[in-house]
C-alpha cells in the first residue's frame, strides 16, 4: 500500500511538470524510496527538489518511517527510455546489441527506432590503400541491450 501511495504522488508530480519523465522507482525493505528521472531539457537540482516535495509533503513520518532520494539520471548512465535518446541527438552513442556494438553520432530518434552515422576506413575495391566510408544504421529500440553517450573533452 505504501508503494502504491508514493507511486501516485510521483505520478502526479510527473503530470504536472510534463518536461520530466521516470527512469527509475525502487522501494527497497526499510522504506528507502529512490527515484531516478530525466528531463527533455535535463535535469536541474529544483527538479529534484520539486519531486522530492511533491511526495514527501504528502506523507505522514509518524505513520510510515521512511528515507527519500531523487536523483537525476547520471551522463554515464545507460539510455533507458526512447524519449532519452531524441535529447541526445547529434551526440557520439555507443549502442550494444546482441551482435554487434557500434559507436556513433545518433542522427535521429523516432518512436520506433534510433538511426547511428559513423566512419570507418575500409581497403580500395581496386588498389592499394584505404578511403574513408560512411556507414549508417538502424536499430530498434527492443534490439539495445545498451547504449550509453560518450562524452568527449
């Protein structure tokens, strides 16, 4: 019951502020409630804030003993939800399916699928040498095992 209680209140802050979305919600044995959201435009501390308050004004400490923590979605955590992936467009992916792993700049994101561009150096057809070919991808959203954003300095 307690779950399903913070659960609404989340969800109700969630419709109130439609530019954050849920990664995460865990409740584990001693009440401790962790809560991981994004954000289209990212995620600001009074973003956290603002749902940590939205459930914990609407609890009662002396009913239910419990710890809360709201905590952005980190840059090295793993892409989970599609609607990450449209905020990272024209960013450098490294994408990990069942066959393959490739690393890219992610060029699109649609409801259905994300689609990578990348270059490779490949062997002439005829000569020696190698040239430079531009390869491209798409791959479904349900054929990511992982796809994490490489962040460059």
């Amino acid at each position: 019951m307690f779950k399903n209680t913070v659960k609404d209140l989340l969800d109700a802050a969630l419709k109130e502020r439609l530019d954050l979305f849920l990664i995460d919600f865990s409740i584990q044995g001693d009440n401790q409630i962790r809560i991981i959201i994004d954000g289209d435009n990212g995620v600001l501390v009074e973003d956290c804030m603002f749902v940590s308050r939205a459930i914990e004004h609407n609890l009662d400490r002396e009913e239910q003993d419990f710890s809360l923590e709201v905590m952005s979605a980190g840059a090295t955590a793993p892409l989970v939800s599609p609607r990450q992936y449209k905020k990272h467009v024209n960013r450098q992916l490294k994408v990990k399916t069942a066959s393959e792993n490739i690393e890219g700049v992610l060029t699109e994101a649609t409801g259905a699928n994300i689609t990578l561009e990348w270059k490779v150096r490949e062997p002439k057809p005829v000569g020696k040498g190698k040239i430079t070919v531009n390869k491209k991808a798409q791959v479904a959203y349900e054929d990511i095992v992982e796809a994490k954003v490489m962040i460059k300095f």
